[in-house]
C-alpha cells in the first residue's frame, strides 16, 4: 500500500497535498466556533449530490417540468425525500453562512491580512442567494411560477433599461419557457461552478492566513501557541457536526416534506404569490417605501438599499481599521451590526405576520369541505390557484351567498345556460349538501386548497395539463378511445354529454353509429355503458313487434326516428294520418279482418275505446228506442260504421218505421214471439196492453 501512495504521490503530488493540508497547525482557542465554515461546505456537496439525482428524472421544460417534480416527489424511490432534503439543505446552507459571517464579522476575522477572505464570503452569499432564486422557479408550481414573476420584475425595477433587465432575465416578455431553461441553466450549471471556485479559493486563502486567533489584535498572531492540528482535532469535530446535520436534515425533510402547489397557470391572477423566508425582509422593506416615489420607491427599495448593503460589507475591512478584535472595543461597527441585523429581523418578522393565515374552518365547514374532496369538485375549480383550471377560480370574489351557491349546485345551467357543471348527486345527503354550501360559500383569498388535494390534482395524466386540454380531448379519444376508460367510467362521459354532443353524434349519426359498434366497440364504450345501449335500443329497435311499437315511439323518440327515416316514410304507410288498409269503407269492413292483421297496429285498447265488448259506446241498453231520432240527425255519423243494407234488415221487414197507416197494417207484421223486432222498441205491458190486454194474444 506504501508503494502504491509513494508510486501516486511521484507522479502527482497528490499525497503530499493532502499531508500537508491535514497537518495544518492551528492556532490555541480554535475549535468547536469554528465549525461552521466546515458545515457551509458539507451542505453545499449535499445539495450537489442530491441536484444530481434529482436531475435525473428531472425535465426542463414547462410541458413536462411540473409533471417531472411531481413523479420525483410521489412515485419516485425515496423521490420525495431526496427532493426534501435538496429543499431544506438550501435553507440550512443559507442559515449556517449568515451565522458563519456573522462569527467572522464580531471575531473579526475580516481585518488585515484576510481581507480578501471576507470579501470571497460576501461573493459565496450572493452567489448562495442567486442559487436559492433561480432553483425557486424549477418545480414549476403555482407558488414558483409567481413568485418569479414577481422577483424577475422587481429585479426590472431600474428606471429607464428596467424592461430590457426583465426581458434578459425571463428570456421575453413573460415567464415562460425560456426563463425555465435560463434558470435551469444558471442552477445547475453556472452557479455551482462559480460556488465551487470561489469556495476553492476561500480555503486556499483561509491556508494561506491561517485561522484566525481568538480575540488577538492585528500584527499579535505571531506569537500565538499552535498545539494542535487540523487532523485530527479539527477534522473529527467537523465531522460530527456534519453528521449531526444531516440527522437533522432527515428529521426535518422526513416529517416536513418539500411542499408543491398545483401547476403553474398563467392565467390564475387571483394567486396571491408569497417569496420564501430568506427574501421576506427585502419584500417587506417595498411596502415602507413611499408610494409616491412611483418605480424609483421600488428601484430604491429592491436594489438601491441591498446594494448598498452588500458593497458595505465587500468595503467593510478597508475601512475599518481598528486593530482590536474584540466586540467591546470596537463599537461603531458592531452597533452599526447590531442595528442592520435588528432592522433585518424587524422586517423579517414583519413580512411573516403580514402572510395571509388560512381561514380557520367551522364544524359545518370543515364537512363541506371534505364532501367537495370527495365529490372532486377541486379537479375543475381550484382555490387561490391549487386545483383544476377548467371552472372559476373559488378563492376570487367570495365570499359568495349561501341561496345562490346552494342554486347552482342543484342546477348549474339556471345561472349559466353553456354550463358544463354536474349538479351535486340526487343522493348526497342533505346535512352533506348543507356543508357543502356552506363551505363553497365561505371561500375567499384567505383559502388554499388543502395539500391532499392538491397531491391527487398532479396525478392527472399529462394530456389533462395542458391549457387547452379540455377543447382538445375528444382528439385523444379519436386516437385511442380506451384511453378514457382507464381513468372513467362511461357515466362521467354522459354527466357532460347529455348537454352538450361529441361532434360524432350530430345530425345524422344513428345511421353510421351500427357499424361503428359492430366494428369498433370500444369507441362507445368510452363514453356508454351496455344498459345505456339496451334503453335506447329497447325504444327504437325493429324488433319482431316493432309495428306494435312505433307509435308509442315515434312520440318519445321522434327526433331518433328522424336520423333513420324522412317524414315521407310514415306517409307510404299512413297517407298522413291514415294506412292504406283504412281506406274507404274500411270501417264497415273491419269487423271481419284478422284480429292478427290488427294487433300489427292496435292495442285492445284501441279498439275497447269505441267498442264495449263488441258493441260500440254508444249503444247502450236503450239505443234502439233512441237511434230514431238519433239517425236523423246524424245519419253520417251512423254510416260511419252501418250501411243502408244493415238498416233494412231491421226497417224493411217490419215496416220500420211507422207510417201512417201502421195501425191497420201491424197485425200482418206483428209477432209476439220470442225474438220479435216489436220488442226492440216496444214493451207489451206500456205499449200492446193498452188495446190487447194485459194478455198477449195468440
């Protein structure tokens, strides 16, 4: 092994180098405060290593870099938790350096001969920060997507060549894909490398000065004891805060899960976009600006006082030349420390109490609330920007008024005719109906969208992300209709297509539908259940007693009749409203056709409507003593069933009826048999017992 480390360090220097870097002396009193600058460099190769693997699912563009996050953080191994960790790691990494400047500055570790080490410092926190903005916007959440927006025009602030600022950071005119791939770029690119040198550089110059002594003034290190070196005391204390950080990294990432909003959506204006901790003093030092200073108040706020800030500490050991390093001897510079550290904590806090606090829930709400997860009211409406895309926004103009909520719900088109909203079940409960309203009602600004929702919002497939998605899905049914049924059941296409037709069923569709369905099923199975199929077939199906049947359907289902038959069909049958069978006398002859003949068309109802028994209504048990005059009158509405030969064989045979002379002529004709016509009129005790008697004679 010898030999192998001799063979390298020959031909590299390489354990030379290391040899010498681990042997540094150090001075008396270095030790555990020294720590931080180790734990910066720790956390800065973490965020390294899980960048990397998170780049490898990782998509840079806006069609698929939500989508890519969202696979990283849910289905992913240990996705979720790699994310988190890169997540936390940048605010752990931001934490350690301020307090790791923080100890330079008030140990004085800036002052002569480490000047340019403080300077290189003040470069590794712009640089840290500028990694922190630009890994912001690569989730593509709502809450990235907005708070660049945001961020990139406050950085457009300048008076005058702001815009051109804007344009060249975003890539345009907006953000979009161009300030995706330009962020992306500088995050994963550009940054580190520039981490890294400057990182190289610092510890080259931190070796090259040596670790300040405690509490020594400028030009008294010289004679400082240096009983110890780097490795081992140095480096075994580095260690352990390394590993204690990265429990606690685990902790945190494990129990705190790196959040992520719905998609970006540039439309959803009603999003009130929030900038994370590290930017909140800055964000609230721009509401304390004046507003009449108009775009200067916000190139003053934005960049003019953290330039400020920043070119004081680059400057800070040149102009502080006091040599002592101890806090109490030097009061100007660490109270002027001590007032910037408090205006910052100030603003800080500040910025936290001014965050918007979600809306604290009733009993009755926190109910409806779940009711409208459950029913998946957030796959079309979203809440401050969490959610669907495709209906109104809830979280803009609410509050709303519980009567109107309560209408659209049971009736979305009574206030919009175009609507393409359900109503809520007929089954929902009317305590679950109650919450619900109550819930919808009580939505304004001040709600988000709860996070489980959000979770099953990304798990929408990658066609139902886009903008335009809903206009353009009936193409990816066209492409491959069994698509749809992996995610829905045909009922959730009718919910929509009751109203509003697929353009494969407008006019003239019932024609083509059958073969279609012989030979493609599966494309009206996407949107059509078999018992939706037998309801429709079951009415206007030719089956074997069709005939019996199309009348009943021609009145519920004409507008169906119509796709198949012209309305000059019917009338090769019915010559408008009548059969060719039913012309002339049919009537007269109807009572001698097949009674299968008729039950073609009618019913026994039908015919039971004029016939009692066999016998029309009309002629009850009195008829024949009152069709006299009846017939008279109406002889046409006699003939309708009877013609002149019927009537004779009752008139012609008994003199019927009466003539003058009938008195004389009766006896002939009389009979008082059983059966006799006399007796259809007449009664023998009322009528033949005033002149024969009360006995009939023979």
């Amino acid at each position: 092994m010898r030999r192998v480390l001799r063979w390298i360090d020959q031909q590299t220097q390489l354990v030379t180098l290391i040899r010498e870097f681990m042997e540094e002396p150090l001075a008396e009193g270095v030790g555990w405060p020294h720590v931080f600058g180790s734990a910066v460099l720790f956390l800065f190769i973490l965020q390294l290593c899980t960048g990397v693997l998170l780049m490898v699912y990782y998509s840079p563009s806006p069609d698929a870099a939500y989508e890519s996050t969202a696979y990283i953080t849910r289905q992913a191994s240990l996705g979720g938790l790699v994310r988190s960790l890169h997540h936390w790691g940048a605010s752990f990494m931001l934490v350690l350096l301020a307090v790791h400047m923080l100890q330079a500055f008030f140990w004085g570790a800036y002052k002569r001969p480490r000047q340019i080490v403080w300077v290189i410092g003040v470069g590794l926190m712009m640089v840290t920060v500028g990694l922190s903005f630009t890994g912001y916007l690569l989730p593509w959440d709502q809450k990235a997507y907005w708070a660049t927006v945001v961020g990139t025009r406050i950085a457009g602030s300048v008076p005058e060549i702001g815009r051109y600022v804007t344009e060249l950071i975003r890539g345009g005119s907006t953000v979009g894909a161009l300030t995706l791939t330009r962020f992306f770029a500088l995050h994963t690119l550009i940054f580190p490398a520039v981490l890294a040198g400057l990182i190289a550089f610092h510890i080259a110059q931190v070796r090259a000065h040596g670790i300040t002594a405690p509490w020594r003034r400028v030009g008294e290190e010289a004679d400082v004891a240096r009983p110890q070196l780097f490795y081992p005391d140095q480096v075994l204390k580095d260690l352990v805060i390394s590993l204690a950080l990265l429990a606690v990294l685990f902790v945190v990432a494990y129990n705190y899960p790196a959040p992520l909003e719905a998609k970006a959506d540039p439309t959803a204006t009603g999003y009130v976009p929030r900038p994370e901790w590290y930017f909140l003093p800055n964000f609230e030092l721009l509401k304390h600006i004046p507003t009449a200073w108009g775009e200067w108040g916000e190139f003053f706020g934005a960049a003019v006082i953290p330039g400020l800030v920043v070119a004081g500490l680059i400057l800070l050991p040149y102009f502080d030349r006091n040599p002592e390093r101890i806090p109490r001897r030097r009061p100007l510079s660490v109270l002027t420390a001590v007032a910037l550290l408090g205006i910052m904590t100030y603003l800080g806090i500040a910025g936290v109490a001014s965050t918007p606090q979600e809306a604290a829930l009733t009993p009755l709400q926190a109910r409806g609330e779940k009711v409208f997860l459950d029913l998946r009211c957030q796959s079309c409406h979203g809440i401050n920007g969490g959610g669907g895309i495709e209906g109104q926004d809830l979280a803009a103009g609410g509050p709303r008024e519980a009567r109107t909520v309560a209408e659209i719900l049971r009736s979305p088109t009574s206030r919009n005719p175009r609507s393409i909203m359900t109503p809520v079940p007929r089954g929902l409960a009317q305590q679950d109906f109650e919450a619900l309203v109550a819930f919808v009602s009580a939505i304004d600004p001040s709600f988000r969208m709860p996070t489980e929702a959000v979770a099953a919002g990304a798990r929408r497939p990658p066609s139902h992300q886009a903008e335009n998605w809903f206009a353009n899905h009936r193409y990816e049914v066209y492409k491959d209709p069994t698509v749809c049924a992996e995610c829905h059941k045909p009922s959730f296409c009718q919910s929509c297509h009751q109203k509003r037709r697929p353009d494969s069923h407008l006019h003239g569709w019932l024609k083509a539908h059958f073969g279609t369905a012989r030979e493609r099923p599966e494309y009206c199975q996407v949107c059509h259940d078999q018992a939706y199929c037998n309801s429709c077939h079951g009415r206007v199906m030719h089956t074997s007693d069709w005939m019996r049947r199309h009348q009943e359907a021609a009145r519920t289902d004409a507008e169906l009749c119509g796709q198949c038959h012209r309305a000059d069909f019917c009338v090769t049958c019915h010559r408008g409203a009548t059969p060719e069978s039913h012309r002339g006398d049919w009537m007269h002859e109807h009572p001698k056709a097949p009674t299968a003949d008729c039950a073609t068309c009618h019913t026994s109802s039908f015919c039971s409507s004029c016939h009692v028994g066999a016998r029309p209504a009309s002629h009850d048990a009195a008829w024949l003593s009152k069709h006299g005059a009846g017939a008279k009158e109406q002889s046409q509405r006699c003939a309708t069933c009877h013609r002149g030969a019927f009537c004779q064989e009752c008139h012609g045979g008994v003199g019927m009826p009466h003539a003058a002379d009938w008195i004389t002529a009766h006896k002939a004709q009389a009979s008082f048999g059983p059966g006799s016509a006399c007796f259809r009129c007449h009664q023998y005790a009322t009528t033949c017992a005033q002149c024969h008697g009360p006995t009939p004679p023979t």
